[in-house]
C-alpha cells in the first residue's frame, strides 16, 4: 500500500542544499514528460492511491 508519494517533476531548483536527496540545482532543465506524468498518476489512480 502506497502512504505517501513524492513527485519530483522537475530538477531546477536554486537553494543549492549541501545535502541534496535530489541531486538538484539551478543548472539543471530536465522536466518529466508529461505523458509519462499522466501515465505514472493513471496507474497509481487505478492502484487505489488517493491524489
Ligand atoms: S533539498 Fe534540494 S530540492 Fe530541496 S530545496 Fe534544497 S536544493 Fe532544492
């Protein structure tokens, strides 16, 4: 059973923590495709997970 579901749709962020889980910073561009957005959130949809 799915408790909690963290997204990360894109990489970009400015803050630049030393500690950084998802290897982000302001350099990066990379944005998930929307399809397979939509297919991820369609399967967890169908596999009960609330959104
Ligand atoms: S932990 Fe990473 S994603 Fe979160 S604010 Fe810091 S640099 Fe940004």
């Amino acid at each position: 059973m799915i408790k909690d579901l963290c997204f990360e749709i894109i990489e970009t962020c400015p803050n630049n923590c030393m500690f950084c889980s998802s290897c982000s910073s302001i350099d990066k561009r990379k944005i998930i495709d929307f399809d397979l957005f939509k297919r991820t959130i369609d399967y967890l949809l169908e596999k009960g997970a609330y959104v």
